[in-house]
C-alpha cells in the first residue's frame, strides 16, 4: 500500500522525501567529512604512504590465498 501510494505521488508531480537512517547519519570515519580514515594519517596532517601500501599488499596476499583456497575446493 505505501509503495503504491508513493508510486502514485510521483506519477502525480508530488515530491517524496526519503529520511535518512541512523548508519546513514553518523561519519564514517572521525569528523565529519574525513575522507582519510585516522590509521592512514602521519603526524603532520598527510598521508602515511607506507601504511596505505603494507595494507594493499596485505590485502593482496589474502585474495590470492583464497583464490587458490577456492581453487582447490573446486578440484577436490
């Protein structure tokens, strides 16, 4: 009944207003608008390149190591 009742109201020129849930509200990282997640800031307010690139290269290692996992499962 909403659905259609919202349907209805576009289709007519109305305007629907979605809220925003409470995970939606809150920041994703610190303050709001960080774009740079506080595990990735050196001391003076950049980035730590080093911390980025042992991350992507551990993230790399684990999605190999699961594509052989899932390999192996398929030929067991």
């Amino acid at each position: 009944m909403m659905i259609s009742t919202a349907v209805q109201q576009i289709y007519q020129g109305g305007t629907t207003m979605r809220r925003k849930s409470e995970a939606e509200k809150r920041p994703v990282y610190g303050a709001p608008g960080d774009a740079i997640p506080p595990r990735y800031r050196d001391g003076r307010g950049g980035i730590a390149l080093e911390q980025v690139e042992q991350d992507r290269r551990e993230a790399r290692r684990q999605l190999v190591r699961a594509m052989i996992r899932r390999l192996g499962g398929l030929w067991s």
